[in-house]
C-alpha cells in the first residue's frame, strides 16, 4: 500500500479516518494524490474476469480518449506463473470507478458500489484534510494558476458527467434492463455531477479571492506580450491573434490592401482603454540610430484577461469578443 502523498490545493474539512479496517477491505492505493483502485480489485469484488473488465475500460477509453489521461491510469504487474513478464492493469480514480460499473448488475454488485464511492469521498476528504497549505495572497503566480487548474478541473469533471449522461441514454434504449438497474445508473451519474458542481463551487471561491487582491494587479507593471503569454500557459501567437481580434493590437500594413504585414502595434481600443502601450526606445544599426516602438500589454489589459480566465469565460484555445 502506497503511503499518502497530499498534492491537492484547498481547505481543510472535517471527515471520519480511513481506519485500517477500511484499507484492507476496500484496498484503495494513493497515486500522485488521488485514491485509485486497481482493475483486479474490481474484478474480484463484482466476480468478472479481468480480462473483461480491462475489455470495458478499453472500450470507455476508445469512446472519450481524455478518460485515460485523468480516471484510468495504465499500470502493469507479474505473476509467479509467468515470471518477468508484464501483464496489463488499470488505476480506477472516482469517476472512473462510478463509468465503469454502472452496468454491473445484482444486489451484491449494488453493495459494493455504494460501499466504494464512500470509501473514495473519505480518503479523498482525508488527503484534503491532511494537506491544507499556507496560500501566499502576495504570490500572483500560484494565484492564477490555482484558478487555471480548476477551470480544467471542472471542464475535466463536466466531460465525465455528460460521458456518463449519455452512456445512460443509449442504456435506456436496452429493453432488457430493470427499474433496479436504471436506479444504479442514476446513483452514478448523480455522483459524478455532484462532483462537478462541488468544484465549480470551488471555483467560484478562488475567483473571489483573486478579485481582492486587486492591490496585487495594481502593483504590476507593463509586459511584453509573448512573455506574457507564457505567464498564462497560452501559446504566444494565439494571444496575438485574440488581442488583434479585440482591436487591441494589430500588425502595421495588415488592413491596407497589397501591403505587408509588419510589426505588431496598438490598435485604437487597446490604446483608448489603457489596455497596451508603446514602450519607445533606440536601436544602433550600420545606417545610425534609429528609434524602435514594442507593443506592451498593461496592468489594465492583464487584469482583464485574468478576470476572464477567473470566470471562465476565456476559452484559451479559441478567441472570443471582449
């Protein structure tokens, strides 16, 4: 059994401890943070094969591929019958457990689902519990991306619910199952959703926090917008092209018929609003010196955009109006 290794963020809440009763019974493993089950575990508790039931989550995999990035992680192990070589597992985390099973059937197999969602809200509560930093309100950089993590986080969670919600659509249409078995498949999904809207609540938190510590924002001066970019974890011609897609900038010559595109300037909303400026210096060359203008992205232009990002109304792969 792996000891616990904390890597979440948040506050700590009150929860019962996992006692060793509960480790034994449900052998729940800690990977990274996250309290995970190995495929074999589940096959033995709902009597499968593993064989069927690595089947399964390959088939969950090949629908929705992001499933094997967060809620199935691929692991291996050997066997005294077979020596050195690697046969094939899967780590479940929550939500994998609750897509995976949901079409197990029978009282025992209900049980045991029930049992085991319980058994990951106490370690994932007792993780949370366990690790609870110091948040540093001066540290802009662990701000911004505490609220980008939990944007994805809930993106993350939402995509696993509406897998789950039209899993159970297509179940519908199976004639052969009971009420007792939509009711299993309804418990899963609430779960699942329940999830979802626990992190967006905590979203919704972090965003507050961020919008007090204005001061923060205020103190910072103008940078350069690819530098910036990467602040952000945003590829730095895409922000190019979203602030030329909101006036703020543009590239000289690029609006006039037959021209070429040049240098990257401010356009006339960016510099109205404060959100850019020109920062004018000189640069030698063989002809002399030459004066040089480099558009920089201000304190204003970088609040607005983090306030976005803290709403999650910035989608960072595709431009939207301001």
């Amino acid at each position: 059994m792996n000891a616990l290794t904390p890597a979440l963020m948040g506050a700590p809440v009150a929860t019962p401890a996992v006692s060793e009763a509960d480790v034994e019974r449900f052998r729940l493993e800690v990977r990274d943070g996250v309290p995970r089950l190995d495929s074999r575990v589940i096959a033995e508790r709902f009597e499968k094969r593993h064989s069927d039931v690595l089947r399964s989550v390959d088939l969950l995999i090949q629908r929705r591929p992001k499933l094997a990035l967060r809620n199935f992680a691929e692991g291996s192990y050997t066997t005294p019958l077979t020596g050195r070589q690697l046969h094939r597992c899967y780590l479940v985390d929550r939500d994998g457990f609750a897509l995976l099973v949901m079409g197990f059937t029978g009282d025992a197999a209900l049980a045991w689902k029930l049992d085991y969602l319980e058994a990951f809200n106490r370690m994932e509560a007792m993780i949370w519990s366990r690790q609870a930093p110091a948040l540093d309100v001066d540290d802009n950089q662990l701000l911004r991306r505490m609220l980008v993590s939990k944007i994805d986080e809930v993106d993350s969670l939402r995509a696993v619910a509406e897998a789950e919600r039209r899993a159970r659509i297509e179940a519908e249409d199976i004639a052969s199952l009971s009420d007792q078995e939509m009711f299993d498949m309804g418990r899963a999904l609430t779960v699942v959703t329940h999830r979802a809207e626990a992190s967006a609540a905590r979203v919704d938190s972090l965003q507050l926090k961020a919008l007090a510590y204005d001061r923060i924002s205020a103190a910072r001066t103008s940078r350069v917008i690819s530098e910036y970019a990467k602040d952000i974890r945003m590829q730095p011609k895409a922000l190019f092209e979203l602030l030329d897609s909101w006036d703020w900038i543009f590239q000289r010559g690029s609006r006039d018929v037959g021209s070429r595109k040049g240098r990257w300037v401010g356009g006339y909303r960016g510099l109205s609003r404060g959100y850019v400026e020109h920062d004018t210096g000189t640069v030698k060359t063989a002809a002399g010196t030459v004066e040089s203008r480099q558009v920089m992205i201000t304190a204003a232009g970088q609040k607005v955009i983090e306030n976005m990002l803290a709403q999650g109304r910035l989608n960072l792969r595709r431009p939207i109006k301001a």
